[in-house]
C-alpha cells in the first residue's frame, strides 16, 4: 500500500519519482474524477466513474458515455 498525507494526497504513492507540478496536476484529476456527480436523468449525486469515460448513477441504474475524467 502508498501513504499519502494532507498535503499530497492520493499521488503520495509516486513518492520522489515525479515532479510537485506533474503529482499536483494529478491530484486535480483524480479528485473531480472521484467525487460524486450529479446525474442526469434523477438528479441525484450519485453518479461515480466505472472505467474511462463509462459513467453510472447507483441511484437510478443509469449508464453512460462522457469524459474521461468527468462525466
């Protein structure tokens, strides 16, 4: 397993292999990615990532195509 602090988050697990502003841009990706998205069809924030660009609400079952990182 990575650790991963306040200040760097979830790239915590790239260590000193990558430079603060490439692990930083990462952290911005990663974050909206991961946070729940509001759906279209129920309007619910429900909505979370599968695989890239494959979107689905838990609340309603709905399936979708969007962006890679946010839907």
């Amino acid at each position: 397993m990575y650790s991963h602090t306040k200040k760097v988050g979830s790239t915590g697990r790239y260590g000193s292999r990558m430079g603060t502003r490439m692990r930083s841009a990462i952290r911005k990706i990663e974050d909206e990615s991961k946070s729940p998205h509001k759906c279209p069809e129920c309007g619910r924030e429900r909505v979370k990532r599968r695989v890239a660009g494959i979107w689905r609400c838990s609340s309603c079952g709905l399936e979708f195509a969007g962006g890679a990182y946010m839907p």
